[in-house]
C-alpha cells in the first residue's frame, strides 16, 4: 500500500542555482499545503540573512490549477519571479523551471523551481529486493541462505550510517541556527539602537526648526517695529534739519556782521603793530648802547686785571688760580649775556611769526601788505643786527678762557672726532645707520669689500652725510695751534689726491667698458660716453683738489684752504649770497661753472651736481663719475 502510493507521485522544490562559497540552503523542499520562506524560526524554511525579510514568501499548492503551485511575496525587500518583481500580497502561479529570488540586489538566493517523480520500474525493482531478502531470511534450508544474510546486514549497516548521517546533519543544522538566532538577535538590536538615535536626532531637528522658525517670526515682528520707529525718526529729522536750516541762515547773517567787525578790528590791529614796531625800536637801541657800555666796562676790568697780574708776578701759584676764577667767571657773564641776547631773539623771531601770521592775513583780505612787509624786513634787519651783537660778544671773551676752552675741545677732538678707520679728525663724515661715523673715503673703500659695520659689524643700511661734524670740525681746527692746521691741511690733500687717483682709474676703466660697448655698435651712447672722458682729464689737468670749500647752514661760513700760498694761509669770509647752499662740499669754485653732462641722463634745467658741484647736469649724468 505504501509503495503504491509513492509510486509517480511528483515531488516539488526549489533548487538554489546562485553562485556562492558556501553549499547552504540547497534545497527548499515544498512539504505541505503551504510552505513559507523567511528569516523567522516560525517559516517553514529558515535563511537567516539580514537581506531577507521575516516573512518574505509564501508558496501554496493549488489542485485546481495545471501549474499545482503558486507564490505569494510578503515583504517589503522584494521577491522577484523569472526577474520581475512580484506585486506584494498576490499570487503568482510556479511553473517548471521558473527562478525564483529573494531580495533586490545581488543573486544570493536565486532558486529554481523543479520537480522529481519516482517512477514505478525503480519502485518494482526495490520491491523485488525486499520480498527475495525476507524470503531467503525465512527459508533456512535454501542454498542462497548465505547471500540473503549478508545482503541484509550491509542494508541493515547502510540505513544506520544513512541515519547517523542524517542526524549528524540535524545536529549541525540546529548549531547553526542557534548561532544565526544570536547573530539575528544582535542585529536587530543594532538595528533598533539605530532606529531609536535616528528618531532622536530628527526629533532634536524638527525642534531645532521650530525654534529657528519661531525666531524668524519674532525677528520679522521685531523688524516691523523698528522699521515704523525708523520711518518716525525720519520725519522727526527733516523737522530738525528744517529747522537748523532757518537757524543756520540767521547764524550766518551773524557771522557776516561779526566778519565785517573782524575787519575793522584788523586795521586796529595793523597800526596797534605799527605803534609796537617803534617801541621795539627804541627798546633795541637803549640795548644797544647799554651792552656797548658793558662791553666797554669789561675791556676796562680787563687791562686792569693784566696790570693786577704783572703787578703779582712773585705770587704765580696764587695768581695763576684767580686768574681762572675770573676768567670763569667773567665767561659766565659773558655766557648769561649771550643767553639774553638769544632770548631776545627768540622773541623777535615769535614777533617775526606774528607778523608773518597777520602779513598772510592781510593777504587773504588785500589789505595792509606793504606795511607788514616792510615790518618784517625791519625785524630781520633787528635780526641781523642782534646776531652781529652777539658774535662780538663771543669775541670779546678773554684769550685765556678761550685757550682753556680750546684745549679742552682738542682733547675731546681726538678722542671724539677721530675716524676708528684712519685715526684722523673726520673727512666728510658720514653717519651709517647703527650711530657710528667715519670717513666718507675711508667707508666707500671699506665697502668695497664688506657691507658691515666696521666697528658693531652691523649691516649698512643708509648712509647719511653729517655736515654739522664737518663744519664743527673746520671751525675748531680754524682756532687751534698751527700744528693741528697744518696736519689737517695736509690731510685733506692726501686724502683728495688719492680720490682723484682712484677716480681717474675707474674713469679709465669705465672709458675703456665703453669704448668697447661704443665697438659694437652703440653709437649714440658711446660717443656721449667719449666725450665725458675730455672733460675729465682736463679738470684733472686744472687741479681740481686744489681747494676745499665748504658752507655752514646757519651763518654761511666759507673756509678756502689754498695749498699753492702755503699751509698757513687760511681765509675766513662771509658769504650771504643766495647761490650758497648749506652742507654743499666741492672742488675749488665749481660751482660756479657750467658744464653739459650725459646726453642720455635727464637734466630739469636748475640746480648743481652734488658729486662735482658743477651746473648744467645732475649727479645721474655728471662725466666725473
């Protein structure tokens, strides 16, 4: 009976025909009425892989309909029939050989679906095998007795390993599930983690938007506000500015009368100024005549005091003490004096500004000009007068004094005013940036082969020429003895003649740079280059060191060193003439003198060259470079 009903009865299933490592889940047999398919233990068949839903698919047998089977998907990741997506919650029928895949996405679970019938030649054939082993297990006194026993005993043998088999199959199914249960369970943990961090941070979102937006409503009302505040400060302020406006005009109807009063009170002022000039005037002159008396007074306290000396000459020790307590003392008077005499040009130089401050007011208005002028050239006039007083005080002090005066200046000179270079009095000093000072010669020639400072090894930014050394150094060599004049004379001309050698080599080798630039076709810039070499050797030819002059910015002092007359002829002059120019340092009378320079360098037509001194070119195009 139980064979019979074996016997051609079709056996459904799927078969996995996906490609995959491992060999799981090969076979889903359809046992049943229904069979499910999920990753819950309570489907029919289990796949415990997180692509697959819960409940993923339903298959059902249908009697009534040719294909038997139908397929019904249930979850939300898909499942898909011969490669198209199955409607969710409605059935499909199965045919032979169709696919079947669960999830969207990768092939992991492609299945096919076939069916295996047993046909009846096999189930004959089994039959036939087990009536002949128990009727040879029965029947003792057959010869096949034997056979039959030993047939039966390897069946008996190959069903027990086919159970153990089986068995140690379930076995291992069943760890495995319970692991793939773990791993489940810990997923959707993760799962759910996620989900609850999820709705959190969307929940602090959709309040961090409802803030934003209940922000935005009480800026637009706050905006509102001050947007109708703004609109009646506005008209406030046009009522203001309207009335400032009449308030201006009336002010400035005031300020044209106090304007026109203004003017008035300038004339007074004008001739309050004149009247001060003529007192200042007569103040001036009884000053006058009192420090002539004074001066006076001293020349005679002097002669006495030489006649006291000669009278005392037994006492030389003592004599020689008061002799500089008076000497001290009478520089001091002579110092408050000269002290006074600047006080009272200070303040004729605040009456100058006074006076040039009204002079340009009285130019504004056209008005009063003549008499300002004329005002302020009477003060310079003052001026001049005064620093003429005040020079022959200086000279009216005693030869003494100034002996002591000046030894003390020729020690602080040589100690103070030497070059560190060429231990002599500075030649043109020139200031570098770190404070030190040397020679200008002795710099340039130091530079030649370091960019640093000799004496602090500071690096030489700027350079700056420092004329009052210069002018201090002429005036005091001026008053000493005649040995310090005659070394400095001397030392001047060393010094000029070995720039004029070192300026003729470079000339030389500069001319020579040119002649063969001019060579190779320069033609205009070469022949402008020829023609400074003439000027140069032919100023070399007139002596060009053969004086040395140099301006004091203050009282244009011009010291003239002739060498030719002798070291000893010094002449001192003044020179108030307007073609003198402060700090200007040359050769001879230079300046004077006119000469073209570089046809290619530009020239604006005033103005000397401070590298010659000579007119008609600047120091970018001079030909003695």
């Amino acid at each position: 009976m139980e064979l019979n009903a074996i016997i051609n009865k079709p056996y459904y299933y799927l078969k996995r025909i996906s490609l995959s490592e491992d060999k799981k889940y090969f076979i889903i047999p359809f046992k049943g009425e229904e069979v499910s398919v999920g990753r819950s233990l309570e489907s029919s068949f289990v796949l415990p892989d997180v692509s697959i839903s819960r409940q993923h698919a339903v298959f059902k047998k249908v009697n009534s309909h040719p294909a038997a089977w139908t397929v019904k998907n249930v979850s939300s990741s898909g499942t898909l029939l011969n490669g198209v997506i199955l409607p969710q919650g409605v059935d499909k029928p199965l045919h032979l050989n169709d696919t079947v895949q669960f999830g969207v996405g990768e092939n992991k679970f492609l299945y096919k679906f076939a069916v295996k019938i047993i046909s009846s030649n096999r189930a004959a054939s089994t039959a036939a095998s087990a009536t002949r082993a128990a009727t040879e297990t029965c029947n003792p006194n057959l010869a096949t007795n034997k056979a039959a026993e030993v047939s039966a005993s390897h069946s008996l043998v190959e069903a027990h390993d086919h159970l153990e088999l089986r068995l140690h199959d379930s076995r291992t199914a069943y760890d495995r599930l319970l692991k793939e249960k773990e791993e489940l369970a810990q997923s959707l943990q993760q799962q759910k983690l996620q989900l609850e961090k999820k709705y959190q941070d969307e929940r602090d979102e959709l309040q961090r938007q409802v803030m934003e937006d209940k922000k935005k409503q009480e800026l637009q009302e706050t905006q509102e506000k001050l947007s109708l505040q703004l609109q009646q400060k506005v008209e406030q302020l046009e009522q203001r500015l309207a009335n400032e406006r009449a308030e201006l005009e009336a002010q400035m109807r005031i300020e044209q009368q106090k304007k026109e009063e203004l003017q008035s009170q300038q004339e007074m002022v004008c001739n309050k100024l004149l009247e001060e000039k003529r007192a200042l005037q007569e103040a001036l002159e009884q000053e006058r005549v009192r420090l002539q008396a004074q001066m006076q007074e001293q020349v005679t306290e002097k002669v006495q005091l030489v006649e006291q000396q000669l009278q005392e000459q037994l006492k030389q020790v003592q004599s020689r003490l008061q002799q500089q307590e008076d000497v001290a003392s009478s520089l001091s008077r002579e110092l408050e004096k000269k002290a006074e005499a600047e006080q009272r040009l200070q303040t004729l130089e605040e009456e100058k500004t006074k006076l040039e401050q009204e002079l340009e007011k009285a130019k504004q208005d056209g008005q009063q000009i003549s008499t300002l002028q004329s005002a302020l050239e009477q003060m310079d006039q003052d001026k001049a007068t005064l620093q003429q007083e005040m020079e022959m005080m200086e000279f009216a002090v005693s030869a003494e004094a100034k002996k002591a005066v000046l030894d003390t200046v020729e020690q602080a000179m040589d100690s103070e005013m030497q070059c560190p270079i060429c231990n002599e009095l500075f030649i043109k000093a020139i200031l570098l940036n770190c404070s030190h000072t040397f020679c200008e010669y002795c710099i340039n020639s130091w530079k030649k082969n370091k960019r640093d400072c000799p004496a602090c090894r500071a690096a030489i930014t700027s350079e700056t020429r420092s004329l009052a050394i210069d002018n201090f150094i002429d005036k005091i060599v001026n008053s000493l003895s005649e040995d310090m004049k005659i070394n400095r004379l001397k030392t001047i001309k060393d010094r000029e003649d070995e720039i004029v050698k070192a300026a003729a080599a470079e000339a030389a080798a500069k001319a020579a740079k040119e002649a063969a630039r001019s060579a190779r076709g320069r033609g205009r810039r070469g022949r402008g280059r020829q023609r400074r070499a003439a000027p140069q050797s032919s100023a070399r030819g007139r002596g060009l060191p053969g004086a040395l002059t140099r301006s004091n910015a203050a009282a244009v002092d011009v010291m003239e060193v002739v060498p030719e007359a002798g070291p000893s002829v010094i002449n001192i002059s003044t020179d108030d003439s307007d073609d003198s120019h402060p700090g200007d340092i040359y050769m001879g009378d230079l300046s004077s003198s006119s000469e073209s320079g570089d046809e290619d360098a530009y020239y604006g037509g005033y103005g000397h060259c401070y590298s010659c001194g000579r007119r008609g070119h600047w120091a970018n195009g001079c030909p003695y470079r």
